[in-house]
C-alpha cells in the first residue's frame, strides 16, 4: 500500500535562517506531488506541484521553493525564514493528474518562525 | 471562474442528531467533488467523492453527500453525530488551469458536536 511521509512533525527556526521541509511517497511510481500551506487552521494554499523529477511549477510567488531530486521525494526550501512563512504546511501526492483519484496528504509540519 | 463556497465557518449540532454541512461549487463541465477531514495537528483525510454515477455517495465514517447539479451544491450529511465527529472538514472541486487539474478547497468548516 502506498505511504506518505512528512517530516519533521514541528519546527521552530528563527528569522532569516534557511528551512528543509522534506516529503516522501513510497509505493507508487511517478505520483504528483503537491506542498499546501494552512494559515490558521483554515483554508489550504496551494504552494507548489509536481507531475516528475525536477519538474516544479510555482503556484504564489514568495520565499519558498521546492524541489524533487527523485521520483518520490519533493522538498520544501527557504534560503532565509521570514515571520510570515510560519504556517502548516501539508505534503499530498496523486497517482496521476486527472483528479480523479483524490489527493493523499501527509500528517503535516507545524512550523513556528520567530 | 472555478470556486468552491462553505458558506459556515462552524456548525454546532447535538450528539445524535443529524448533522449537514454545506459546500456549493462552480466549474466548468462535469464536476469531480471531494470531502475531506482534519483533526486538529493532522493532515487532511479523504472521506468521499463524487464523479459520475449516484448522487448519492457514502463514505467513511457513515458520512455521505448528495450530488444536487442544478444546484451546484454537494453538501455532507450524517444520520447520527458523534462528538468524535468533531473536526475541519473541506469541500473541494476539481478545477482546470492553463491545461492541469488541481483541486480548489473551500475555506472549511468547523463541525462541532455537543455531548
């Protein structure tokens, strides 16, 4: 059966140093992957998605960036933490782009910036 | 436009009695509906969809929705709440953008069940 894993489950970092929010996806193949920000506790922000390997597409220009250096592993990165990145930040996976099959999502990062 | 509208931030109902919350949509062609749930510190669960078929759909946990496509609405009904119920739940559609689906989520709901 297909898992996903996120991690770390929280993280605090202060302003200005860099983030690795990591995200891996076992027992599929070519899934689309996707990294949503949840800004108190309510509605979902699209970040970034994925259709394969070093294929990104940006959703909200900002400080983030993401990579997926293989098959199965998308990464979340920020050179330099602002206040405003602090939010839950959500991992899913697809099997393919049809929408058809709903999306996956990992258990979350809760990251504090302060 | 694409969008999807949970016009309750939260909805309170006794345990035992029947509980909606409701979701209306907007999208071009047929319409792929999704329900989800988030516990507290958790990632979302899929609960149920609807793509073709029954308007009636039942998923996990005894939720079910109702397709009603004149009236653009999915809403998710259970017959019996259970104070464990209780969570965030999201609406979501299937949108097209600049030729790749993506899933458009409401603003949530917060469900509440009273013991």
């Amino acid at each position: 059966s297909q898992t996903i894993h996120q991690w770390p489950a929280t993280l605090v970092q202060p302003v200005g140093s860099p983030l690795s929010l990591e995200c891996t996806v076992e027992g599929t193949s070519n899934p689309n992957l996707y990294w949503y920000r949840q800004a108190a506790g309510r509605g979902l922000q699209l970040l970034f998605y994925s259709v394969g390997i070093g294929q990104i597409s940006s959703e909200v220009p900002q400080n983030l960036s993401a990579s997926r250096p293989q098959d199965r592993q998308f990464i979340l990165s920020s050179k330099k933490l602002l206040l405003s990145d602090s939010g839950f930040y959500l991992c899913a996976w697809s099997p393919d782009g049809t929408g058809g099959y709903g999306y996956t999502f990992g258990s979350g990062t809760r990251l504090t910036v302060v | 436009a694409q969008s999807v509208a949970q016009p309750e931030d939260q909805v309170n109902v006794a345990e035992g009695n029947p509980l909606t919350v409701k979701c209306t949509y907007s999208v071009s062609g047929n319409p792929y509906l999704f329900w989800y749930v988030q516990y507290p510190n958790r990632g979302l669960q899929f609960l149920l969809k609807y793509i073709t078929g029954d308007n009636l759909v039942k998923g996990s946990y005894g939720f079910e929705a109702e397709f009603n496509k004149s009236q653009t609405s999915f809403h998710l009904k259970k017959p019996s709440a259970l104070v464990s119920d209780s969570a965030l739940y999201f609406c979501a559609v299937r949108g097209l953008t600049a030729g790749t689906y993506k899933y458009i989520f409401g603003t949530g709901t917060r469900l509440k069940v009273l013991a």
